[in-house]
C-alpha cells in the first residue's frame, strides 16, 4: 500500500488519508454512539481511502481512547495516528503500534492544529520521539510549516516523512486572495522540494476544500474555481494528502438526499 516518495511520478495521484474526527464531533454533541467513526472509517475504505487518519487529542474533543482500540481492531488500511508529543500520547501509540504516526503541535485553547510543530526548538525530545515509535515499527511524520529551519530539523530529528501545514494556503483560497494564495502555493512548492531533496517523504494537509463547499452566497469563490485540494494535490512532490474537515461536510451535502429519502420511506412504511 505504501511506496517511497522516489517511486511517486507526475501521474500518480497521491494516496488520500480520510481523517474521521470530525464524525466523532458530531457524536459526542449528543454524547451516544452515532454516528460511529468507526463505521464511518470502515466506509471511507470501502470508498477508496487509502489511509486513516485520526487525531486523539489531550482533552478528548473528538476521537476518543476507545474508538482508537475499535479503529485498530478494524480497520484494514494503514491507521495514521495523530498526536501531540506528549508522554501520555506517546504511550498510547507505542500500544496501538498504527502503521503511520504524525506528531502535531497541540494547544488546549485551539479549535484546530493552527501551526507546525517547532522542531528546531526541542529537537533532541522529537529525535528522542521519532527513535521510540520507529523502533516500534511505527513510521513517523512530523507536521511542520513550509519553513526551512523546521524541515531540516525534522530531517536531524530522524522523521522519514514531513506533513506540510497548508492551512495558510487554504485560508487565502476561502479568501479569494490572489497574492497570499500564489505565496502560499510557492512557499510550499518550494518546502516540498526542500525536504525531497533532504530525502524525506513529503505529505500535505489541513483545511483543503472542494470548489462545491462554497457557501451560497460567497463573494470571492465560484464553482469553477480550482479547489485548494486540486492545487495541492497537482504537486508532484505530495505522496499523502490528509483531509478531514471539508471531506465530512462535503459527505452531509453528497448524501443528504438519500438519507432524507431514507427518513421518509421509513416514516411512509411505518403507517402501512
Ligand atoms: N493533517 C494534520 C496533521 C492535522 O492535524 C489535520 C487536522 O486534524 C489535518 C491534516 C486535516 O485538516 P482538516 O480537518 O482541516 O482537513
């Protein structure tokens, strides 16, 4: 399933790792079992994911102890374990031993990851990080800005993979801003060649979108606008892409009319 970042050509697309936090969002606002991350996992792979992605995070908001011990008792795909390099986290993915670990910055207050992990200041804790999950045959990405200093401390830090923060770049595109899009775009290009160059495998993620989750009535995006994920994902140097937020939305749009349909057919048989 997976291939080294030298195998990756113009012409493959890059694997996608279909993050399903956002489920577990929407199941603990009412505190029951459903819907199921774990259910919706076992569907992303039916659908074509490559990987799962999954962020159990200090406070618990989304994904939770259980649901990593169901994913992995499961699913069938590589599981992309994200989480803070804490020492509590790092035991917990040391018992998991998921195929893939992507260690993030991670700051209580936050709704999402804003930043990349600041490597170069505590570089011998992640080189520390990055030795004890590889030895357990973990294979670990650090989640850093397009910033040179970050890239090739991951590179000292023994990561074999970076995950670059496209966060910026997906702001400026749900902004309909020209200028910061294109710096963003090259300043990507240019960290994406950076850490090729260093050997490492280059993935990228966070707040990419489609042209169809535009609001109705936004000002500055259009239909036939090129999503953020197509400009991502043209990169050749991308071998992963991991999405989550606007690929769940994206799911209530796509299969709204089906379960509506379900609803009623539910209620009309029902009264039969
Ligand atoms: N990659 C990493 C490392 C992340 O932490 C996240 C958010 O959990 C994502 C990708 C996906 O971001 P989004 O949910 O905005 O698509």
């Amino acid at each position: 399933m997976t291939f080294s970042g030298s195998q990756l050509t113009a012409f493959e697309a890059p694997l996608l790792g279909v993050n399903i936090d956002h489920v577990a969002t929407v199941r603990n606002a009412r505190g029951g079992r459903f819907p199921d991350p774990v259910a919706a996992a076992l569907l992303a792979v039916e659908a074509g994911a490559d990987i799962i992605t999954f962020h159990l995070r200090e406070d618990r908001r989304h994904i939770r102890d259980e649901d990593v011990q169901r994913l992995k008792a499961h699913v069938r795909v590589p599981l992309n374990f994200e989480a803070a390099v804490t020492d509590e986290m790092l035991d917990i993915i040391e018992r998991t031993a998921p195929e893939h670990v992507c260690l993030v910055p991670e700051r209580r207050e936050e709704v999402t990851t804003e930043g990349g992990l600041e490597v170069a200041g505590q570089l011998s804790r992640l080189t520390e990080a990055c030795a004890r999950l590889s030895a357990k045959g973990s294979r670990v990405s650090l989640f850093i800005g397009a910033d040179p200093v970050q890239i090739e401390a991951a590179a000292r830090a023994g990561a074999p993979c970076v995950e670059l923060h496209t966060g910026a770049l997906a702001n400026a595109w749900w902004d309909g801003d020209q200028t910061a899009l294109q710096h963003e775009l090259a300043r990507l290009k240019e960290g994406l060649r950076f850490a090729r160059s260093l050997g490492l495998r280059t993935h990228a993620g966070h707040g990419l979108a489609l042209s169809t989750n535009l609001p109705i009535d936004d000002p500055h995006l259009r239909l036939d606008t090129v999503s953020s994920t197509a400009l991502v994902a043209a990169l050749p140097d991308v071998a992963e892409l991991h999405i989550g937020h606007a690929l769940i939305g994206q799911s209530m749009f796509v299969g709204m009319r089906q379960a509506i349909a379900d609803f009623k057919a539910e209620a009309i048989r029902a009264r039969r």
